[in-house]
C-alpha cells in the first residue's frame, strides 16, 4: 500500500512538473525568437533580436504584462528552413508562449505545419513571403511581397514619372521572385515597358555578366527587389560597367551601408527604396527608440530592429488583451482571437491585423542622401 501510494504521489508531481512546463518557467512570459544570428542574413536576425531585447527591457523596467516579467530566447537558424524547424522545437521545449519569427521568409514558411499542429501564436517580424501568414495562427508586421512589388511599381511609374525599368533579382528567392513577379504585372497594366531583366542564383558572387545587359538596356532605372547584401555587391559591379541608373528596391534593401566600405559607400546615394521605418523620422518614439539603440549596441537601427521591438509590443497586446495573467494560464485560442482587436502605435507606424493575418498599416518611401537614409 505503501508503495502504491508513494508511486501515485510521484505520478501526480511528475504531471505537475509538466503542466507548468507547458506554461513556461511559471513566473515569466517566455516570447520565443527565430532568426539568422550567423550566415549571409546575420544582419537581419540581429537587429531583430536587438530591438526586441530594447522592448522587453522596457516592459519589464514599466513592471511587466499583467505584473508578469517577460523573458526573451532567441535561437539562431542561419536563415534555413530545416535549421527554424530545430530552433522551434527547442524553444517548445523551452516553455515558449508565444512565436516571434522567423525572420525571413523561407524560414517562416518552413514552420508553418508545426506551429499551426500546436496552435501556438506566431508573429512574423519581417517575413514577407505571402504564405508566411496563411494559417490562422501566424500574422506578420511587414509589408507582403506582392503589396511592396505593387506599390513601387505605383509610385515609380505614376509618381516619378518612369516609363521604362531594368530588373535584376534572385531566381532562388521567394521574396525576390514574389516582389519581381507582382511588379513585374502592375508595371506592364500602368503601360511600364521592361527594358531588360536577369536574374542570378542565391550563391552568386559574380554579376559583371548581368551588370554588361543592364548597361546596354534603356532603362530609366534599376529595380533590385533583393536583399541589402547582393544589392551592395551588384552596385559596385554596376558602377564598374558604367551602369548610371537610379537604384530602387523594397525593404530588403535597409541597411545597404553595412555592406559598403569606404568609398564604396557613395555608391548607393539616391538608392530608393520601400520601408515602415526611417531612422531619421522625427517622431518622438522613434527619436528615443534609436538614441536607446545607439547607445546599446553603437548602430543605426534599420526597420528589421524596428520590426522586433513593435513585434514585442504586439505580443504584450494580445496577452492584455486575451486577459491572460500568468504564464500557466496561455490560451493560445484567446491569443490567437486577440490579435484581431488590438492596435499599436508603434514604431513603423500605427498597427491593427486582418484575419488573414496581415497587417493594416501605411507605406513609407526611404532614400540614400549624404550616407543617411532619410524618409521622403
């Protein structure tokens, strides 16, 4: 009898355990983080990591949610799908509460299948990628492919009057593809021709024979829908074949600088692209939010740092706003529900969700004059 009642009292502690597991550390909301902190997509992992950790600092400093502490944990998946799926699944072990990532698109939509068999909430900071938000537990922060490639091929046909474009992209990336293809239909129904487009694979270093196309082409300019480090290497290419056209391209391109040295950083002035954060805004939660930020981490914060500190904010809504008051009580249902009654006044502008898990917020127009990007 002794035993018996020694083995029920061991069941019942085990079950226990694993119920508060479940719920996190029991003291502290976890908000799980995916992204690349290593590889060619570093860049982009970091700010978001960066501006989440300024977010939760902040939070926790203002008392936390509901008077709960936040914690964050950020795992590293080198932009690679099969990599997000093992950071997914250590973050869950982890007692994660709530899914912030992944940071870019292939890696987002790889966590589709196991995020919606959990039921979990998934915020996408930065995955633009139209399936990264087609189940009804994911939403996302950033603009989609398609909308960015419609928008600038809007306000570079009607509003800066071209009439003739040069396409270069990356035939091995949705986000490239996705942009490209949905520009590519709105430019031709506004009258636009297509003066020459290439393309290159994900792993190419060399763009000399894309660069002698476009210099022959008559373009009025160069529509890059790429992300920031190809579209350095391209620029200085571009600038080596005699290549003397306006470059423009979506959000990707923030933080172009970074990979520019020396003079080669004067090489993207008037570089224009599409973002839902300028560093130089005015605003005065902006102006805070990158003085925090440079004095933390000693950069400029670009729209990816923006994106994960509005991300946390997010996060913190939907939990007010679900009622939830401890880690052991997450309902993932009422998170889910929540996200579509919420709106923030953030950073890359004022925020609310659709039920298809898109974002509804205004587009912004950023340009590279004297080695600043400045909001137009």
């Amino acid at each position: 009898m002794k035993k018996l009642i020694s083995l029920a009292l061991c069941m019942i502690m085990a079950l226990s355990c694993f119920a508060g597991c479940q719920g996190g550390s029991g003291n502290e909301f976890i908000l799980g983080a995916i992204g690349p902190l290593t590889g060619t997509a570093s860049t982009y992992g970091q700010s978001v990591r960066n501006g989440m950790q300024i977010a939760v600092d902040e939070i926790n400093a203002a008392g936390g949610i509901n008077g709960v502490q936040v914690k964050m944990l950020f795992e590293d998946d080198e932009a690679d799908g099969a990599k997000a799926k093992s950071a997914y699944e250590k973050l869950m072990d982890d007692g994660m509460n709530i899914l912030i990532g992944a940071v870019t698109s292939g890696a987002s939509v790889a966590l589709n299948d196991l995020t919606a068999k959990d039921g979990i909430l998934q915020i996408t900071p930065s995955a633009s990628q139209i399936e990264a938000a087609q189940n009804p537990n994911s939403f996302r922060l950033c603009f989609t492919d398609p909308l960015q490639g419609v928008t600038m091929a809007d306000y570079t046909y009607s509003t800066l009057g071209y009439k003739s474009v040069a396409i270069i992209f990356n035939q091995d990336d949705s986000y490239s593809t996705g942009m490209k293809d949905a520009f590519k239909a709105r430019w031709t129904e506004l009258g636009g021709t297509i003066a020459e487009e290439v393309s290159f694979a994900k792993d190419a270093t060399d763009f000399n024979a894309q660069m002698t196309k476009i210099a022959a082409a008559d373009a009025d300019f160069l529509y890059m829908p790429i992300y920031a480090e190809k579209a350095a290497q391209i620029i200085i290419t571009a600038n080596e074949k005699g290549v003397n056209l306006p470059f423009i391209g979506g959000d990707g391109m923030d933080g172009i600088l970074n990979y520019l040295e020396g003079d080669n950083a004067k090489l993207a002035e008037g570089l224009l692209y599409l973002t839902p954060f300028v560093a130089t805004d005015p605003d005065e939660k902006v102006a805070a939010f990158v003085a925090e930020y440079e004095k933390r981490f000693g950069s400029t914060p670009d729209q990816f740092a923006a994106d994960g500190y509005d991300a946390v904010y997010v996060a913190k809504l939907a939990i007010e706003k679900a009622g939830i008051t401890s880690p052991a009580a997450i309902d993932n249902a009422a998170l889910i529900a929540a996200m579509t009654q919420i709106q923030l006044d953030g950073l890359t502008g004022s925020l609310s969700f659709t039920a298809e898990g898109e974002p509804n917020k205004g587009a912004k127009f950023a340009k590279i004059i004297d080695g600043q990007y400045v909001a137009q």
